[in-house]
C-alpha cells in the first residue's frame, strides 16, 4: 500500500462540496495519506492577538477550509467509505469565538448583538494540553469536525450542514483510534476532510471549538458489509450513530433507528427488543447546534452487552 501527502496550495483545498471538483490526489483502497489541513478559517499565518485579522486561503468566506477531493479508485454508490483516523496532530495554535453569529440560540442566550469575544490559545501537541490568553488550561483531545463526501447532484453545495453522507459533524468522539463509515455517493468518492477541533464539548455551543490546523494520518478502504447503511463509526468511545435535522426529536430519531439496525445485526433480536437494549445501554447526545441542523449521536459502548 502508498503513503500519500496531501498538504494545503490553492490546486489542493476546497471550501464547498461539489461532486464536480477535480480530485487533488487520487489513492487507492488500502492507502495511507497524511494531510495538513488549515483551520476553518483557512489559516495562513497565525494571530498575534485574539480576533486580529490574517491573512486566509480564501479571501471571500463561503465555507470550511478543507483538504482534498481525494478520489478513491473503485469507489461507487452502493459502497462505504471506511476512514481509519490513525494520528491527529494539532498546530501550535488555536482560535475560539463566541456571539459572532445571529442565531436563535444567541438570542436566546442575550449575546447575539454581540461584540464578538475571542480566545486565543497556545497547543502543545505533545502533552496535549492548550492554554488561552486568560491563563486558562485544558486538556486537548483532537479530531476533525469535517469528514465527508459530497452530494450526488450538480452545483456546489455548503460545508455547513452535515448531510447523510457525512461533512460537518462536528463528533468529538471521533479521535484517533476511529474509523468513520461514509455512504458513497459519487464514482471516486471524492472525499473531503478539515475543520481540526483541538478540544470541543458536546454541542459546540459557541458554534466553535479550539479550532486549529491539523495534520492528521488516514488509511482509506472500502466496505460492503456494514450492518447498518448509514453514516455511523467505531470510536474508542464505542459504536457511534449519527441524526441530522432541522428538528431535533427527528435527529434523535435517525440516531437511534441507525443504532437499534445495529444491535439487531448484532444480538439477532427484533426492533423492540433492541430498544429495550438500548434503554439501559445506549446514551443519545446532543452533537452539535451550530450548523443549520441539529446534529445527535447515539453511543453503544464496547462491551456495555456481553
């Protein structure tokens, strides 16, 4: 198998989903690739202070920042994508902010007109630890909030909201040691990764995280013998499903349908039986409320059922 490096130019990034882009690398099932992503912002020269204007990859701000498409040979519909995130490595450096965006929950919450305010925050990536600039630490536990493969229709297509098969789901539980199941949509897959998260809670409630650049190390393979056909991951956390809506009873739904499919290809048990399952073993979050749709996630940790 290839170890490819993937590393971000103008003829290798992309700030929407389109399955009409041309690939910026193309590797095959089984390959390694190391990728630089910028942050979401697109990075090129770090702040000084937090807030200060840098320069960026694009000058007009329509979406993330992301590496690739990276096409995948023999990739077709009907397939998954497996993405094993072996390493993710943050830069020395991180930005967060809050009330920057008019949403209800902003409003909600009374800081919608805001001034913005801003966190600017030093990484270490060895003890995986960050400090801001009011002198406060924590603990850094990284991943990419965006890991997806575009749409199967004409047009560009926002990096915003997380869609079926897979973009900005902003799941903290997808650290290294995960691999991340994507349904193929196009010939190629055309797979498109960034948005590094140094450290983010459930929710993302700012409608950021620690955002950073990252450098993170990928074995790509494909699949056709899931148990369930959607969007799902095996995580160090456990096994892992996803719901996305405008509503949010809905995203629980999906979440937790997607999950139930699970526990019955696992145990060999009806519908209501694997809800009964769930019940006691499963544990629904609230992803993310930062995206234009609700994200939830439904958790089996390894082991829970024996």
């Amino acid at each position: 198998m290839t170890k490819h490096r993937l590393d971000p130019t103008p003829e290798t990034v992309t700030d929407v989903f389109s399955r009409d882009l041309p690939a910026a690398l193309t590797v095959d099932p089984g390959d390694t690739i190391v990728v630089h992503s910028l942050d979401a912002s697109g990075h090129l020269e770090r702040q000084r202070t937090p807030g200060e204007v840098r320069p960026k990859m694009f000058s007009a701000k329509r979406g993330h920042c992301l590496a690739g498409p990276i096409a995948v040979r023999g990739a077709e519909p009907g397939m998954m994508l497996a993405v094993r995130l072996v390493s993710l490595r943050p830069d020395e450096w991180g930005w967060t902010v809050a009330a920057a965006v008019d949403n209800p929950l902003n409003r909600r919450l009374g800081v919608a007109g805001g001034p913005p305010t801003w966190l600017l925050w030093e990484l270490d990536a060895d003890k995986l630890v960050g400090r801001n600039n009011h002198g406060l630490s924590m603990d850094l536990a990284p991943f990419l909030g965006v890991i997806g493969l575009p749409p199967d229709e004409a047009g560009e297509h926002s990096t915003t909201p997380p869609r079926p098969s897979g973009g900005n789901i902003d799941c903290r539980e997808l650290v290294a040691g995960s691999t991340l199941y994507l349904p193929v949509t196009v010939s190629g897959a055309q797979l498109c990764l960034g948005d590094g998260h140094a450290a983010q809670g459930d929710g993302e409630v700012s409608g950021t995280a620690i955002e950073c650049g990252m450098t993170t190390e990928i074995v790509v393979d494909l699949v056709t013998d899931r148990p369930i056909p959607t969007v799902h991951a095996v995580t160090p956390a456990g096994r892992v499903t996803f719901g996305f809506s405008a509503d949010l009873n809905e995203a629980s739904a999906q979440a937790l349908d997607a999950m139930l499919g699970w526990l019955q290809s696992m145990f060999g048990v009806d519908k209501a039986t694997a809800l009964a399952l769930a019940s006691p073993a499963v544990s629904l979050r609230v992803t993310q409320v930062a995206n234009q749709v609700w994200g939830v996630h439904a958790v089996l940790p390894e082991g829970v059922l024996r």
